[in-house]
C-alpha cells in the first residue's frame, strides 16, 4: 500500500508495508479520507511519539470501508464507517480495533465523516466526561475556531452551555458565533480577563494553548471551576497560583485522547453514538469542512494547518470516495 511518510522535514508518498491481518476485534479499513490534527504536526517535529504499539505513521481519524473482520469483529466487510486512531490514517489501509469504529451517521457522507472522530471524541470527553459539565454552566473555548473548538461550541450550544470564544481573528470569531457562542474575544487585542469576567466567568475552560494562559485563565475561573488542558500550543511552563486555586476550589486537569486503550476510547465512542450521532443525521450538529488536498499534497495541509488559517477541519483525500 502507499502512506504518507516523514522523511527529513518533508512528506512522501510511497509504497509502505500492508498492515497485518486484522487479530480478534480489529478491522482493516479502505481508507477513503483522513483528517489533519495538529497533533501530527506535532508529531512529524518529533515532540508528540505515537504510543506504544501504534503505527509510526501520522494520522488520527479516517472515514472508510471495512474490507476485512477479525475472527471476533462484529463489523462487515462492505459497511462504511469513521475511525478513531493511535496513529496509522495517513495510508491508504489501516487496522484498527472497532471499539474505535462508529457507522456513518445517516445522511453523512465519507468526506464529512473523517471530520468528526478526532474532534467531537475530544470535544465530548472534556466538557462532559473529564469536564463534568452541569447544566447552564458557563464555557470558555480558546482556539474556538478550530477543528476541536467548532465541534465543542455546536456541542455547548446544543446541550443549553453558554459560550465564550478566543480567536485569532474578526474572521474567526463570526464563524464561531454562527456556530452558537454567545461572546468572543480577538487573541490579537490583548487578554481577555476583563471580557470574560462581565461576561459571568467561566465554570469550564477547555484550553489547548497551556504556557502564558494559564494566570489569565485562573483569573476567569468561577468557584469549583475545571480547567481543561488539552494542548500546549503555548509552552509547557507557567506559573499556578496555589493561593487561587485552594481558596476558589479550582480544578486543573490534563486530558489527552490518543494514549488511551480501546475499550476507554469505546466509552467515548459510545457516548458520541448515543448523544452526537442522532445530532448530525437531524442536522442540529455538523461536521464543518474547512479546506481538503489530495494525500500527495499533505505538505500543503500542514502548512495551513500551522499558519493557524483554518476554520473547521482540514482533510486529505485518500480514495476520494464521497
């Protein structure tokens, strides 16, 4: 088969070893499209290694076929589907246990559907899972704009969460209000503590930029408030304010997705199945496509993806089946 691979500061297209046969619950999937995180920038840098076991290749959510079962796989050859991955979608094949497969939703097709594993999983298990989201609680998104922060602002407006979004631009920030945040602040006119605060605080913050945001969202961040650490766009080290954090009873948590072994990511895909699906086939929710390159161009991908110029998700066409 061919996939994507890092060679030296540069991504090729090139014949690669077929996965092995699917063992016990896992499936091989024909993969149709892929979707770009920033987390296999990260990754082709060398900062964010694949877990133990995983494929080296880049590449955390498909859409696809089935095109073989392991002996103990409920799935069928034939059946369309989108994939949560370790690692591995940059490719043309790829094995993956199918407690990490959800069906396509009704009236979804394969290209909208490899936008949603990685994003809606994320977005779904730290505002109500690790979050523990309350009714009517109160949410700041940074990066809201992004794939993972478009799909949390659909999700806050359809479960009654108000929202505020940060952004990196006037551009930005009207697509997330048409999406459902309620307010939004411009990264680019300074901090956004004094808007936060007369807009009521903030009970949850699901932050992926870490580093000098870290004071800022302390400041915003009501009484028995979680923040949510899902990235380090910002740097690794800050400064915590212990004073802050006891007397308000505020909680810092950190959350990653990938490392998580599949029967915890079959938790998460269940809940989605249960909550998000019936959503997307109403209409009510939906996957948001910013911009898609054949898999050869992937280069061109990624440097969109780094200049931080996307809206939505950025897929890579693979087979191209719709």
């Amino acid at each position: 088969m061919h996939a994507i691979i890092v060679d030296g500061d540069r991504l090729t297209w090139q014949e690669t070893p077929t996965p092995p046969a699917p063992q016990g619950r896992e499936v091989r999937l024909g993969v149709a499209w892929a979707g770009v995180n920033r987390a296999d920038l990260m990754q082709r840098a060398g900062h964010y290694p694949p877990p133990p076991g995983a494929s080296e290749l880049l590449g955390l959510e498909v859409s696809g076929r089935v095109l073989e079962a392991g002996p103990e796989a409920r799935l069928r050859p034939g059946e369309r589907v989108c994939a949560l991955l370790a690692g591995g979608g940059y490719a043309e094949q790829v094995v993956v246990d199918e407690r990490q497969v959800l069906p396509l939703p009704e009236g979804i097709a394969l290209r909208e559907a490899a936008a949603l594993p990685e994003v809606f999983a994320t977005a779904w298990l730290n505002l109500f899972m690790e979050g523990q989201l309350r009714p009517g609680e109160r949410v700041l998104l940074h990066a809201a704009a992004s794939g993972v922060g478009t799909a949390a602002i659909q999700l806050c407006r359809a479960f009654g969460q108000p929202c505020f979004a940060t952004a990196g631009s006037a551009a930005k920030l009207a697509a997330c209000r048409e999406l459902g945040a309620d307010a939004g602040w411009n990264r680019h006119d300074g901090s956004f503590v004094n808007a936060v605060k007369a807009w009521g605080g903030a009970d949850l913050i699901l932050d992926p930029v870490g580093g000098r945001y870290l004071a800022d969202n302390q400041r915003v961040l009501n009484a028995d408030g979680r923040l949510v650490l899902i990235g380090l766009m910002g740097g690794r080290r800050a400064e915590l304010d212990l004073g802050r954090l006891l007397m308000k009873r505020q909680r810092l948590l950190g959350s990653t997705l990938r490392a998580r072994p599949p029967e915890a990511k079959g938790e998460i895909l269940a809940a989605l199945h249960a909550h998000v699906w019936p959503r997307l086939t109403s209409g009510e929710l939906r996957p948001l496509v910013d911009r898609t390159w054949p898999i050869a161009e992937a280069e061109a991908a990624h440097a969109h993806v780094q200049a931080d110029a996307n809206i939505g998700k950025v897929l890579l066409e693979v087979s191209g089946e719709g």
